[in-house]
C-alpha cells in the first residue's frame, strides 16, 4: 500500500488500521490505470455482473489436462472441475465442453450464481442443474 500510494504521488503515516484504509481509498481514487480507468470504478462495476461456477459433472480423467489449460480448478470437496463465466460466456463454455471434453456425447453441469451478496462469504448461491 505504501509503494502504491508512492506512486500515487503522496506519503502517510500507515500501519493504523483507520489511516491505512484511507489511504487505500485514496489510491483507489487517484491511480488511474495504464486504459486511464479509475480503479475504483472498475471495482464498483464488477462488483455488479454475476458470475456463475461452472461445475464440469462426470468429467472423464483423461481431460484433466485440458480442463487445467482452459483454467478449470479441481474442487477437492466435491471432486469435480470448476470455472468461473458470466452469463455472455456461459453458451462458448457448454460448446467447449461438448467438443473437447465429452467428445459430442450429452452431459450435465452445474452453475452456482455467484453476485455480490455471496462471492466473498461462504453463503451458497441459488444452484441450478443443466443437461447439455
């Protein structure tokens, strides 16, 4: 926070819980970035699309490999990939499955909704069972 505020073009007297959220603020506000956005905007922004986590049912093991690159991350708990896409994304990500991961064959997926009211909270979001 102190190299950021730096670079923001100011100093302040941090390690106070009060005072370094302040400063934070304060670089959110002023650093724009290298597009000429306002951080904080951008924040604001996202924090209002919704994501939904793609749960890849009943993968066959020999495409953990491509899930992997596609950036799909195994969910020990319940044993299954998992992605993160909105919703403008969600219908490429089913025909990427279909293609490269179950080879045309119909499979299922689950989408958990994941909004501003459950994304950093370990609340559920509503969950919803696809056939594909």
């Amino acid at each position: 926070l102190e190299f950021l505020a730096y670079r923001s073009g100011f100093h302040y007297e941090g390690h106070r819980a009060s005072i370094d959220c302040h400063a934070l603020l304060e670089v959110l506000h002023l650093a724009p970035l290298e597009s000429g956005a306002n951080p904080l905007r951008l924040m604001l922004e996202n924090a209002r699309i919704n994501e939904y986590q793609l749960s890849a049912l009943n993968s066959p093991f020999d495409s953990k490999d491509v899930l992997k690159a596609r950036r799909y991350r195994w969910n020990a708990d319940k044993k299954v990939w998992v992605t993160y896409v909105t919703k403008t994304q969600l219908q490429d990500e089913i025909e990427w499955l279909r293609e490269h991961v179950h080879n045309q064959r119909p499979f299922r997926i689950e989408l958990e909704k994941i909004d501003s009211y459950n994304r950093f909270s370990n609340r559920a979001g509503a969950i919803e069972m696809m056939d594909c």
